[in-house]
C-alpha cells in the first residue's frame, strides 16, 4: 500500500519519509523513475510553468479566446523547454 502524506494537523514529515514518499508518487503514479534525474528535471519544468500560467493573465486571455489553443500550445511548449534548459 502506497504511503500518504500527513494531515496538516501531523507534525512535519521527516526527510526521509519525505523522499520515500516522493519515490512512491514518482514510479507509481507519474511513471517516472526517480533516480533518471533528467525526467525529474523535465517534469519540474513542465509543473513550474504550469504554475506559473496557472491563475495569471495568459490563462485568462485563452479563456477568453484572445490566445487560440494553438497558441496556448506552442507558447507552453516553448516556455517549458525553455525552463527545461535553464533548469538543466
């Protein structure tokens, strides 16, 4: 059985506990080994731009059809590459 995280109530995970639940979420759920650095990396990437379109004016002027999906895509897709070498 995969491990949960505590309840914000629980006192702080420990780092190790931390990284084995990490490891859990990685192989199980994502399918990414976590020792293969470079999809860690890329999946950093894709998640630090999705956080930072996500509730910002480029994700309003998509919904308001101001950016196209193709748009959307190709801006992402860029973005995330870019952050992907920069993290790299």
């Amino acid at each position: 059985m995969a491990e949960q995280a505590p309840a914000a109530s629980d006192s702080p995970m420990s780092s190790r506990r931390e990284q084995a639940l990490v490891e859990v979420i990685l192989r199980h759920q994502v399918q990414i080994d976590p020792d293969d650095l470079g999809a860690v990396l890329d999946l950093s990437a894709v998640g630090i731009v999705n956080g930072a379109w996500r509730n910002s004016p480029v994700e309003d002027w998509h919904s308001q059809s101001r950016l196209h999906d193709g748009d959307m895509l190709r801006i992402n897709a860029h973005t995330s590459w870019r952050v992907r070498e920069i993290v790299r």
